[in-house]
C-alpha cells in the first residue's frame, strides 16, 4: 500500500469512526419520520393523562422495531444492537415516554430473553414480543430495594414438583400494569444473597400474579408504571430462564446494555430541545428584535450544541462496545464501566441542555402544556433509573481501581 493509499484509508476510518454509516443514517431517519407521524401525536394526552395508546406496540413491530437484535427465524429482524439505539434516539426525539417503554420491552425483557433462554421458551414468547402483540416487562426493583436491587431482593421462588412458587412485590416496574410477558428475578436460594438468584418468565395470567397499583410520575408520565405482587404465584418450572441461582449473570449482563440504550434517550431528548430552543429564539422578539440576536442567547446555543455532540459521540462508541457483549458478560470489565459512563454522562448533560433550553423560553417554557417542559421533567427518572448517578459513579471507580 502506497503512502498515499495509506493516508485516504486512515482518514476514512477515521470519519466512520464518528459518523453513522449510509444505511445507518437511513434507519435513522426511517425511524425518525416513523415516531414524528405516529408517536408525536400520542405525547401532549399521554403526559396529561397518565394515558397508554391501545395497540401502539403493534404499530411499532409492523415497522420492524420491535425484535431488532433477534433473528428473523423467531419474528426479529436480525439487526444489531447499535441499531436498537439508533431507534430509541429517534423516538425519544418524538416521545420520550414511549422511547422508555419501549426499551422496557425491547431490550429489558425481548432482548434478555433472546440472549438467554433455550429454544424452547424463545420459540413460545419471542413471536409475540417481535410483533408487539404481547407487551413485555423486566421485575427487578422491590419497594426495600432499589439501588441495592441485588443484596436486599426479597422475593423468594421455591420449587414445589413442576412449578416455581414466587412470593413477594416488585416497585417502580416499567410497563407493568399493561404487561403480558414478564422476565421476573426471585431468589432461589436467599442464603446465598446475590447467587442465589433465578430468573423467571411470567404470564400476567399466572395465578398469583397481580398489578397492586399503577403510578404516577413527574416526568415520563405515558409510560406505564407499576407495583407488581406475588402471592404463591405458580410459575411452571420451564419458565426458569438459564440455571437456577445463576440469575446475577442476566441482571448484569441486561443492565449493562440498558443503560447503553438509555443513553440514546437522553440524546434523542437533547437534540428535540435544541431544535425547540432555535425555532423559539429565531422567532421571541425582545426588545425590538429577535432573541437570537442576542450574544447571551447565542452563547447558550452553543453551548447546548457542544453538549448535544458530545452526548452523542460517547453514546455511539458505548452502543457499539454493546454490539460484541457475549452472552453471559457484563456486570464486570471495560463494558461495566463504559456503559455507566455512558448513561452518567448523557443523562448529567442533558440536565446542562434542557436547562439552558427552558431559560431561553423563560415563562412560557415554565406552563405545563409547553413542549420544552415535557422535555425538562424527563430529566430526573434518567439520573435515578438504572443505576443512580451514584451508583453509575461507583461502578466506574471501581472498574478503575481494579486495574491498579
């Protein structure tokens, strides 16, 4: 290869490696007039209402979006995990309350189960789910136990012949009141604390099984919260997903590539209210003129642009790290604390953006039926869920010091 050969071929690495390929780009912006036309519309009644859009998950996997990492031989579409976030911005762009839903769905539960259970229980559920016919939800968070999800679990699985018998809540659960396909987390063996855990698939119809109360939030108010019981929930024991009280290693391994497609959210929300605050200072007139005029306003924009660029190279580097996590991996190494930095990062600068977007819109971004203060109350459920900041913080650290 000549020098110059050489040259053109680094400088082409180089741009791919911040910049989305052609078909990349493509389903982007595929997904984006998608959510725009059909999401968008949904968004102002869902936030004012606390409202679910019947059938809207079927609408979303007629377009293929839902199943995007599993084969097309289970009703996926074979594509893979970078491109799942490439969706997830879009729609976040458009509706973040269903951006959250959806990855509830998607990659919490539809993904996890692709990833780890056998032929048999992938050829029974993952149809349905890649359709959007069936609703899924992940059963991790337990009203004692949040960011301590593991060690302080306190629902309980106990073996009686053919079944599993789950006993106990679950808080703060993502689609749980309208779910019909759950990936549940018991402990099998309390004594054992966090390897003792087993994971479950769950019918909404089993016996037993119970949505105690929906929730209403601040922010992400469509997306559909819920405690979730279990009284003697008779579960068949070929629900059980993987080896009993080896559990952990599907939590990590999940939560690790959530927080990854989190940080899609948090983009897809960053660059809507960039979008929002330019419309709004090219056309406020102030003091005779508009406010884009304005050096102090201009210096705000900017600032939101940087921080928009930023969020989004580091969210696409960690989307793809996610492309090669193996099965069985996460909770541990490089990708345990890329992907925490990733979510702490976007969901820390996000805060920056939507800040510095309702101060451009002043009191008219302050009334609750304003777009930017739809955007603006997304913020805190993203510095809490999947980790807290702190906890994000701890993980990162810790991944360091183990190097030394």
């Amino acid at each position: 290869m000549s020098h110059a050969t050489a040259s053109a071929a680094d400088a082409q690495t180089s741009a791919n490696a911040f910049n989305l390929t052609p078909d990349q780009q493509i389903i982007l912006d595929e997904a984006d007039k998608f959510s725009r036309k059909e999401l968008y519309p949904l968004a102002p009644r869902m936030d004012d209402e606390e409202w679910w859009p019947p059938g809207v998950f079927e609408k979303i996997g007629a377009q293929g979006y839902c199943g995007i990492t599993v084969p097309e031989e289970y009703g996926g579409t074979g594509l893979d995990f970078f491109t799942s976030g490439l969706v997830c911005q879009a729609m976040a762009r458009w509706n973040y309350a269903l951006s959250l839903s959806w990855i509830a769905h998607e990659n919490l539960c539809l993904n996890n189960i692709y990833r780890n259970a056998n032929e048999d229980q992938r050829r029974k559920y993952l149809p349905d789910l890649c359709s959007g016919k069936a609703v899924g939800a992940l059963g991790l968070t337990e009203p004692g136990a949040g960011s301590d999800a593991l060690g302080s679990m306190r629902t309980t699985a106990r073996r009686d012949g053919s079944f599993y018998v789950l006993n106990g809540s679950k808080m703060f659960i993502t689609n749980g009141p309208i779910a019909d396909t759950l990936l549940v987390y018991a402990k099998t063996a309390p004594e054992r604390g966090p390897h003792g855990i087993s994971a479950f698939i769950v019918e909404n119809t089993f016996p037993g099984f119970r949505v105690a109360q929906k929730l209403k939030k601040m922010g992400f108010r469509g997306s559909q919260t819920g405690e979730l019981v279990f009284e003697n929930c008779r579960v068949p024991a070929e629900n059980l997903v993987g080896l009993e009280n080896v559990g952990v290693a599907v939590v990590m391994s999940g939560l690790d590539l959530e927080r990854a497609v989190i940080s899609s959210i948090c983009v897809g929300i960053a660059e809507r209210a960039l979008d929002l605050a330019i419309d709004y200072a090219k056309n406020r007139e102030q003091f005779g003129k508009p406010l884009s005029e304005f050096q102090m306003i201009q210096s705000k924009l900017a600032d939101m642009y940087v921080w928009v660029e930023t969020m989004r190279t580091l969210c696409y580097r960690v989307l793809a790290e996610g492309n090669n996590l193996e099965v069985g991996g996460g909770g541990r190494g490089e990708i345990h604390a890329l992907t925490a930095a990733s979510l702490m990062y976007t969901a820390n600068t996000l805060n920056l953006v939507l800040n510095e977007a309702l101060q451009i819109f002043g009191g008219y971004g302050y009334m609750w039926e304003a777009e930017i203060n739809r955007l603006y109350r997304s913020i805190k459920l993203l510095e809490i869920g999947a980790g807290t900041t702190e906890v994000r913080k701890l993980i990162i650290s810790r991944e360091l010091l183990a190097r030394r």
